[in-house]
C-alpha cells in the first residue's frame, strides 16, 4: 500500500491561498482599528460640544438681556452685576469657543450666534445644527418680549 503526499503544487497553491486569507485579516484588522480610532474621536468631539452647550444653556438661560457684537461675541447680563462673554473664534477647520477668559473649547464646526425674539433666546447653530436657547429671567420679567 501506497502512502499518497502532497505534490509541490498543492503546496504552493495552499501557501498562495493562505497569503490572501492573511492579507484580507490583516488589512480588515487595521480597518477595525482606524474605525475605533475615529469613533474614540467622534465621542470626544460630541462630549465638547455637549458640554459648550450645556454651560451656554445655563448662562442664557439665568441672562437679564443678550447683546450680539458683530464679532460674533455674546455678552449676557446675568442677575446682579455681574455679566458672561462668549467669543468665537472661526478657524479652517471649525470654531474655538471662549467663556469669559476660561479654558477655550475647540470645535471641528463652524458656530454662529443670532438673537431671536428681541433678545429672549439665543439661536446658536453649529455646523447646519441651530439650537434656540432661551432667557427665564427674559420671559418673566418682561413676557417674554410681547
């Protein structure tokens, strides 16, 4: 009885199919990766904009009037004495937001600021996403400009 071996070109043609599988592993593997990478990203960019809004939210929302410069810096009059400035500064490739003379916050999209209802509410629209923010102490003392 004859034992049966491989012949050379079996082995060839397995060591050749084996090469693709790795290159198709390989190469869905970095794929994989970069994809968590840019997902990691994406959640800390998301985060820094929820944030900026929040802390926005909160300052317009306790804001006696909001007065918009041409410069895109919004200044808010808070109870008291005391007042917030927002500034923003667009770059190639997005927005550094500033509160007062804190930490800035960098953002991959351009913002804007605009008053609605004669100063009630703040639309502020980041990329093509407008949010309207509006003032309490605005709607309760005065109606809410009506």
């Amino acid at each position: 009885m004859r034992q049966r071996a491989f012949s050379l070109i079996e082995l060839v043609i397995l060591l050749a199919l084996l090469g693709v599988f790795m290159l198709v592993g390989s190469r869905l593997f970095a794929h994989s990766m970069g994809l968590s990478r840019d997902a990691a990203a994406h959640e800390r960019t998301v985060a820094r904009v929820d944030h900026l809004l929040r802390e926005l939210r909160r300052d317009v929302w306790s804001a006696r009037s909001i007065d918009i410069d041409e410069d895109q810096t919004v200044r808010l009059e808070q109870p008291g004495d005391g007042s917030v400035r927002w500034s923003v500064q667009t770059t190639d490739d997005g927005a550094t937001v500033q509160r007062n003379d804190e930490r800035a916050i960098t953002i991959p999209a351009p913002l804007t600021f605009e008053a609605v209802d004669g100063g009630d509410a703040l639309r502020v629209t980041i990329g093509r996403q407008p949010a309207v923010l509006v003032s309490q102490q605005r709607l309760m003392t005065e109606g809410g400009g009506r």
